[in-house]
C-alpha cells in the first residue's frame, strides 16, 4: 500500500496539476478579446493627441 501512495504522489499528481495549469491557460486566453484591448490602446493614444495639440499635457 505503501508504494501505491508514493505512485500516486509522484505520477497522478503532477499529471493532474499540469491538466489545471493548461486548461487555465487556454481559459484565460480565450476570454482576452484582442479588438476591445486594440480600441482601447486607439482611443487613448487618441485622446494623447488631442491634448497635445491643445498644449494641454502637462509639459
């Protein structure tokens, strides 16, 4: 019995922790949406602009 556990520990464990790790990975990557992160970044380098070209950014 005893070497049954040590199998368990040493074998299923790790198995199973990289199943969690991969499917963390892949459940994180498929709800990051690249078109909201790109108008975002857009509308922000936007707004940069226009208060630089107000002479209102603070230089």
């Amino acid at each position: 019995m005893d070497e049954a556990s040590w199998w368990i520990i040493d074998i299923v464990g790790p198995v199973i922790l990289l199943i969690v790790l991969i499917w963390l990975v892949m459940r994180r990557r498929s709800n990051r949406t690249t078109d909201q992160t790109e108008a975002g970044t857009r509308e922000l380098y936007a707004e940069e602009e226009q208060r630089r070209r107000e002479g209102s950014d603070d230089l």
